[in-house]
C-alpha cells in the first residue's frame, strides 16, 4: 500500500485530497496542527493525523523522525499547508515572517527531512501546491523576511513563487518527480482571518471561485495522473486559470529562473539548517 503525507489537511483543498487519496486506497497520513480538527479530519477521510507545526522547525524534526522511524519509505508528500494575506506582519516560533516561514521554509525543511524515505520509494512524488498568486511574486531577496516593508499580499506571492522554485529546484537536483499543482480560487478557510482591505478583495475575488473539492483535482491530477512528470505544473483549465478541470499549465518565468532557485534554496538551508542529503542538527 502506498503511503501519502498530506500537509494541512484538516480542511479545504487538503482535506479534499487526503479524501481521495484514501478512497484511492493509500495509506493517508493527515499533518497538520491542532488535535481536534486533525483527529475530526483524520476520522472522516479515513486517514491517520501525525501532529505537524510548520512554523516550528523544532516541530517538522519530530514529524520526519517519527516518521523515518515508523515507516522508511515515502511513496507521496503533499505539500499543501498554508496561510495566506496575514494582515500585520507575523513570526513563526523561529523568527521567520508567518509566510515565508510556513508556506515555503516549513516544507523546505520537512522535505529535506523526508528525503531519505522518499529515496527509499520506487517511484516517490513531491507535489507542491502553489498560487497563481505566484506571477505576482518577487522574491526580496534583500529583505525576505518583509522586515523593512510589509504587505499581506506581497508576503504571501512571495512565499508562493518561492513554492515554485523550490520545486522546479527539487526537481533539478533529485530523481524524483516533483511536480506543482495550484486549484484556481476554491472556496476554503484559507482567508479566515480578515482585515478590511482583505475581506472586499476576497469577496470579489470569489465570485469566480469553485468548489474546495473542484480545487483539489489539479493536486490529485498532479499526485496521481500517471502521465505526469517531473517539473510540470497543474492547474485549472478555465479563464485565468481560476476554475475548471485539471490541465497543464505553465508557470511565470521568475518561476523558471534557476539562478533565483538556487540562491533561495541554498538561503532556505541556511535558514532552516536542513541540507538535503547531509542533515544537520543544526536549529
Ligand atoms: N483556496 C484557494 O483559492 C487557493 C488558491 C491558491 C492556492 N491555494 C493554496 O492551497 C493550499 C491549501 O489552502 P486552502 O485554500 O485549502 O486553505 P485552508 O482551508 O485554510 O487550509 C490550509 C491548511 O493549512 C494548515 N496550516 C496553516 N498553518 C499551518 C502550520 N503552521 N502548520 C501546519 N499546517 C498549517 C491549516 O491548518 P489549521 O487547521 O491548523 O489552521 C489548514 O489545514 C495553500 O497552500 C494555499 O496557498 C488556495
């Protein structure tokens, strides 16, 4: 039986693919924070909640080692979890912008950390959802932590181009499929907490928006389709890629540019402490 981490899936677009997954016949393992909703999603999918913080590195360690320790072999990772537009500027347990901390850096490391199980798989596959939000992200290079100038928006770009470099980086210096996936505009919690500015954007842009199970297609399209490979993106087929079916998509060119990709992840390591193929101890 194949075995499927799923971060972030006590609700919307992880929720929906933990589901399919499971009815699918994987062994689902639901990671995310908080017992209640992840023991509740865990019930309904049929799957297994691991506790996973992804703004705690001290956290996402205990996961991956409990993790190698039980299992030895990772056949999917689904890195899902996120947060989106936080209106005044937050740190993660270790210091990072909320953002870029939890979007980008919590699955750089809790990849990294995985990858001796996902070495271990014939055919492993990291999906890595991202935005369209992310032709819209600079990485600031200068300032990655949004410690000069803040914007709720401009954070939460960044933090997804960031999930398409790394991936397409991934997909670069290992053998294994990484692929990208992004489900349009899904109705989910990922807006819950609001500010002014942010409730009329997201009011109007939900008006367009589709189901949180039609979101999660181009996830399980990217995770599952065996037409899939490495360094492909997924998304939406309809206009401006906000709904409709599952189909290829390309991803901007600041996506693509592997100098970018390689400057971050060697930043994402310092960062995190987390080298992939020789793991420190480091954080
Ligand atoms: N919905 C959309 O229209 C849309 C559009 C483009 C991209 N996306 C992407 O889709 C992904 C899923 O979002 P969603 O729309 O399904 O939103 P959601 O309903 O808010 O789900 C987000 C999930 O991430 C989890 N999470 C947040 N912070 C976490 C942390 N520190 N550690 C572990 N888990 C954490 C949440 O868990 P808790 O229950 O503990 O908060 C929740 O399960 C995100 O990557 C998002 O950027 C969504």
């Amino acid at each position: 039986m194949d075995i499927a981490i799923v971060t972030g899936a006590t609700g919307g677009i992880g929720y929906h693919t933990a589901l399919q997954l499971a009815e699918d016949g994987k062994q689902v393992i639901i990671a995310a924070r908080g017992r209640e909703r992840g023991l509740a999603a865990a019930a309904r999918t049929g799957g297994t909640w691991w506790e996973l913080d992804l703004g705690d590195l001290a956290s996402v360690r205990r996961f991956a080692q409990r993790f190698l320790e039980s299992y030895g072999r990772l056949d999917l990772l689904i890195n899902n979890a996120g947060v989106m537009a936080v209106p005044r500027r937050e740190l993660t347990t270790d210091g990072f912008e909320r953002q870029f901390g939890v979007n980008h850096l919590g699955h750089f490391a809790l990849t990294g950390l995985l990858m001796p199980a996902l070495r271990a798989a014939a055919a492993p596959r990291v999906v890595t959802v991202t935005s369209g939000l992310h032709r819209r992200g600079r990485i600031d290079f200068d300032d990655l932590m949004g410690e000069r100038r803040y914007r709720q928006f401009g954070a939460y770009s960044q933090s997804k181009l960031a999930n398409v470099l790394f991936a397409l980086e991934l997909a670069r210096r290992t053998g294994l499929t990484s692929v990208l996936a992004h489900p349009g505009v899904a109705h989910t919690d990922l807006a819950r907490t609001g500010s002014a500015m942010r409730d009329v954007i997201i009011r109007l842009v939900r008006l367009s928006a589709q189901s949180a199970e039609a979101g999660a297609l181009p996830i399980l399209r990217a995770a599952s389709g065996p037409e899939v490979r490495t360094g492909q993106a997924y998304g939406p087929d309809g206009p401006g890629e906000r709904r409709g079916r599952p189909t290829l998509i390309q991803v901007s060119g600041r996506g693509r540019d592997e100098a970018a990709a390689r400057r971050l992840w060697s930043i994402s390591e310092e960062l995190t402490g987390v080298r992939y193929g020789t793991l420190t101890n480091a954080q």
